[in-house]
C-alpha cells in the first residue's frame, strides 16, 4: 500500500470511529432518560395509596325506639329548629309499629277449575259470607258431615257470622266483594277454620286445558295478626339525657299543646345583651371628671373691691348694683389699669332669650363711682377674669368654673327664686328664670348656672326692674320695695358664698374618655328589632322511656363497600398501565443495549484496522528515509 493510500485510509478510520463513539454517547443518552423515566413511574406506583376495605365497626348507627302501650316506635330524626333554644322543643319524626289482627296472605293452593266450579282436592269451594248456615254448606265446604252434624244450629250460626266477619275485613283490605271459602284444620285447636279466595283471582287465573289445574298457586286467606306501620312527621317533643349524653325519655305533646306569640322586640342573643350592657355600664360619666374647690382669697378681694357700689345697692340703687355686675362679668384694662373704653358696649345673652345680644354693658356702666374712685378696678380684674375665664387651682390641670351656689331652702321667696322650686314648674315667669341658680338644658335635665350667667341674668332683671320704675333708685315704701329689698338684696348677699365655691371641670380628659369608649363600641350595642316568638307550653305532655340500641348501619356500609370496589378497580387499573409502560421502557432499553454493543465491536475492530495501517505508514516512512538518505 502506498503512502497516500495508507494515510487516506487512517483518516477514514479516525471518522469512523469517531461517529461511532459519537452514537454510542447519544444511546447512553437515551438509556439515561428511559431509566429517570422509569423511576419517575416506580415512584408513582410506591405514592399510591392502597383501597383498604371497610369495617363493619365503623358503620354502626344508634337507635332510639320507645313504647307506647300498644304500638313500637322507631325515632328516625330529631331536628332542633330555630325556636328550639327558647322552647326546648325538638322536630320529631318516628314510625310506629302497630299491631293488628286482620285477613293476611298464607300460602296458595293449586286449584282445579270444573264447569266453572272451583275445587281444592275433593272440597268445592263455596259462596262465602252468604246467610247459609245449613249441614250441607259446611259439609261441601270441607268439614266432615259428623262434625257438622254434631254442631247446634246455634253454633252453626256463630261459624257464619266469624266466616261473614272474615269476608268484610277481607274486602276492606283488599278492595273486591266476592269471596269463596273452604274449612282447614287448624292442628293447634282442632277446630275448623274459614279460608277464602278472591273470585276475581280465580277468574283471572290460568288453567291448564286438559286437567283443569291451575298453571300457578292461588292465594289463599286466612285470619291473622299482622303489623302496621306509619310514619308520624313534625311532632314536638322534649327530652333529657344522662351523664352521657345518652337520651333517656322523650316527651311529645299534642299540637293543641304548644302557643306561639310573636311581637316585634330586640333579637339580640342574652350573650350579645350581655356585652353591650357591660359596653353601656362603662361609659365614663362627666361627674368623675369633676372635682370641687374653694378659695376664700377671692371673696376677700370680691369683698375690698366692691365695698363702696356694695353699700349702694344695698341702699336701693339699681345702677350701683349693675356696675359691680358689670365689673364681675367683664372688665378690659390697660396696662396702667385704666378702663380702654372703645372694648364697649359688650354684648350677652340671658337664660330668657335667644338673642346673643338682648343684654349688653355699656362703658358707662364700668366706668363709675367707688370701685374706679378708691382704685380697687386692678383687682377687682381678678375676680372679672376668675368669673370668666375659670380659675386653676395649684396641681390642676384644668381650670375651676365658679358656679351659683346650691339652694334647697324654700321658706321665702328669695330662696324659692335661688331654688330650682320655679324652674321645676310648668311655665315660670322670665323674673323666675332669670333669678333662679337653676336652668333646663336642652334634653329637659336642671343643672347650675355658672355665675357668669348669673350674673348675666340679674343684670337683666334689674334692667327690667329700671324701666319698670322709670329710675335708677327703689326708694322703701315704694310697691317695688319689697321686691328689691327681699329678693334682689338677699341674692346680692348670696354672692358672698358664690365667689368661694368652684367646679373643675376636666373637658379635655372626659372627651378623651368618651372617644375611646366609643371606638370599643360593640357590634350589637344598639337593639336589634325584630320578630321575637316565645312559646307557651299548656300542657304536661305523654312522657317515654327510650331504649337506646347500636346497630348495623347496612347502608352506609354498603356504600362504603362500593366506593372501595370503586377505589380498587381504579387502583389496579392504573397498576396496569404503569407496568405496561414500564415494560416497554424495559424493550426500549434492551434495543438501546444491543446496539450500543454492537458499536463496541465495531469500534474494536476499526482500532485493529487502524493500527494495522499505522504500522503500514510506519514502514513507509522509514523505508523513505532510506531512501533519501542513501
């Protein structure tokens, strides 16, 4: 082999076996995805959960059942309505096993039909329920003639009304009137008992053409004792139970028993009741936010101040009076303590008014005789701003309001005008509601006037008392003397013990308070109205013991025994096709093998050629060398 020759053919070899481990890799590829694969399938096989059959003893029911005398009952469902919380009364359902004597099926004959005449054996079947009660009606009817013979007509009579009786039930029962009647035996007493059949069953039945015999049995029937059953629905009924939680006996009453009423009222819960009356009890109430005080410095000063005007009013001058109202109510200073006239006139509103403006001071009413003369307008301010503003007391932090002092004497007319006695009646006149401690607010309710207002009102009051006398003096003797002298100089008195009592009234903290309490307010702190039925019980009822007994529950059981031959064919079925798909995975990766090993042959026998030919390019080479070289 040439040079070349041998050199092309090394390289072909080299492709070759190049592609060849080149498939090789790509079937080591494919056996590497069947084999996750097929774990992915045996994974899915070992997760899947195995039908386990079901246990009688899991499918078990309990039953009550209780006697009434004459009949078994059988509760099947107790339901506890909307009502039943109020009423303690129990939806009830139960069916009752009744026992009766009545004309039952037993057992059938084979009957041969003759000339229309119908025979059982050798006994022709009679005419039941007609008026014969002859030897020969009995004897063809199957009793033997010496025992019919040695009956008395009297007791053939009896067999005829128990046989008449028979047909009757049996033709309630079964809706048709014609009857046949044979006597049987009855081993048990030895005497000889009425049997009938249908005509109508006869008549329609089939009979073979050359016997005469019937192609299937007749009915045959006699009297006997059979059980009834019906179902009583929505009785109602009361219960009670054990430790257990077992019933014990029921109660059922009659539905003229049970009275309903129903009115329109809170359907709230007790419980929901429950929580917004604790929510209500704990609404923060304004008199704990109140707290008393008294400062006898201000009196004092009250006192000094208005000493002169005081003795004025005191000897009947409205003016004198009204000028210490004045400076009780509002007084504007400058800073050497002198009037500034152009804060007048100022404007306020009596308890008689709706007006903000029906009272108002006017400068000449502050700028007046003693309280500016002997120099006492500074500190008489004190009192003006105490009165107005509220006072606050060392500690506090908010600020005492003086209010008019309480009165509860009502011996003379002052202390009736101070009292509420006026403002508690109907229709006060506007000097008893400008002169009274007291006024109504909004809802109706009588509480204290500040003093501010107090002072607001008598200033308003002895307006109307000036025009009314047409001056500012009320001489004594005059018809207004009394009036002056016994009301408006005892109330002037009264201020005394006004300017010493304050109430401090913590707004901010109560506002506070009430803001929290309503942001907890519950969701059923208001009523809520609707139907409310209450139940009346009228009667005492008919009480029962209950007999309490577990049994099989067939049909759930049965159901659940479906469900897992359900379950289990689902199961195998699935088993089935995962081996299946398993299996061709298995022929995939046999394939893949068989031909992975023949590519290791072919790939060892292209090295064998390969080495072969490079020992041939070897030998070239050096056989070349030679060549040149020589």
């Amino acid at each position: 082999m040439g040079m070349s020759a041998s050199q092309a053919r090394f390289l072909s070899l080299t492709a070759r076996k190049t592609n060849v481990e080149y498939e090789g890799q790509q079937i080591n590829q494919q056996r590497t995805t069947l084999s996750n694969e097929s774990s992915n399938y045996y994974s899915q096989l070992t997760s899947m959960a195995v039908p386990v059959p079901p246990s009688t003893a899991d499918y078990t029911k309990i039953t009550y059942t209780f006697n009434d005398g004459s009949a078994k009952n059988t509760i099947t469902s107790l339901v506890a309505t909307k009502s039943t919380a109020k009423s303690g009364l129990y939806m009830l359902n139960y069916v009752q096993e009744i026992p009766s004597q009545n004309m039952v099926v037993n057992g059938t004959s084979i009957v041969t039909k003759i000339n229309d005449k119908y025979n059982i054996g050798t006994v022709e079947l009679q005419e039941a329920g007609n008026n014969d009660y002859s030897i020969n009606k009995f004897t063809k009817a199957g009793i033997p003639y010496e025992v019919v013979v040695a009956m008395s007509e009297e007791e053939r009579k009896n067999k005829l009304a128990v046989e008449q009786q028979y047909v009757a039930m049996a033709s309630e029962k079964y809706a048709t009137d014609d009857w046949l009647v044979r006597y049987q035996r009855n081993s048990s007493t030895g005497s000889y008992d009425a049997v009938l059949y249908s005509l109508k069953e006869l008549q329609n039945a089939a009979y073979n053409p050359k016997t005469g015999a019937s192609l299937s049995g007749i009915k045959q029937y006699v009297f006997g004792e059979t059980t009834e059953s019906r179902e009583i629905k929505n009785a109602q009924a009361k219960l009670t139970q054990d430790a257990t939680g077992r019933y014990q006996t029921i109660t059922i009453f009659d539905d003229n028993d049970i009275t309903s009423n129903t009115t329109q009222g809170d359907i709230r819960t007790d419980e929901q009741k429950n929580v917004a009356e604790i929510w209500a009890s704990q609404e923060p109430k304004l008199s704990d936010y109140v707290f008393e005080e008294t400062n006898p410095v201000l009196y004092n000063i009250f006192s000094d101040a208005s000493d002169g005007c005081y003795k004025g009013a005191l000897n009947g001058n409205i003016v004198c009076y009204q000028h210490v109202l004045a400076h009780m109510l509002d007084l504007t200073l400058d800073s050497n303590g002198e009037i500034i006239k152009g804060a007048y006139p100022k404007k306020y509103q009596s308890s008689i008014s709706n007006n903000t403006d029906d009272t108002f001071i006017t400068y000449s009413n502050v700028k007046s005789t003693a309280i500016h003369d002997n120099h006492e307008t500074r500190n008489m301010l004190l009192i003006s701003d105490a009165i107005r503003g509220g006072y606050q007391p060392e500690g506090k932090s908010g600020k005492c309001i003086i209010m008019a002092s309480d009165y509860t004497n009502t011996t003379t007319e002052a202390d009736k005008l101070m009292s509420a006695y006026y403002i508690s009646q109907s229709n006060p006149t506007p000097e008893q509601i400008l002169l009274s401690n007291y006024y109504k607010d909004s809802n109706g309710n009588i509480k204290n006037k500040s003093l501010e207002q107090k002072c607001v009102d008598i200033y308003k009051a002895l307006d109307l008392l000036y025009s009314a006398v047409g001056g500012k003096y009320i001489t004594k003797g005059s018809i207004y003397a009394d009036y002056y002298y016994d009301i408006m100089i005892p109330i002037l008195s009264s201020m005394n013990d006004d300017m010493q009592n304050f109430t401090l009234n913590d707004q901010e903290g109560y506002d506070k308070a009430v803001e929290e309490w309503q942001n907890n307010k519950p969701q059923y702190a208001d009523p809520v109205i609707g139907d409310i039925t209450t139940y009346n019980i009228n009667g005492t009822g008919t009480t029962y013991n209950l007999t309490c007994t577990t049994e099989s529950d067939d049909a759930a059981y049965n159901q659940a025994m479906n469900q897992y031959y359900y379950d289990k064919a689902k199961y195998d079925q699935m088993v089935q096709e995962v081996n299946a798909k398993i299996e061709i995975i298995q022929v995939q990766d046999k394939n893949l093998e068989l031909k992975l090993k023949q590519l290791d042959t072919e790939q060892n026998a292209i090295q064998t050629e390969m080495d072969a030919v490079n020992k041939v390019i070897s030998k070239n080479v050096e056989s070349s060398f030679k060549t040149f070289n020589a």
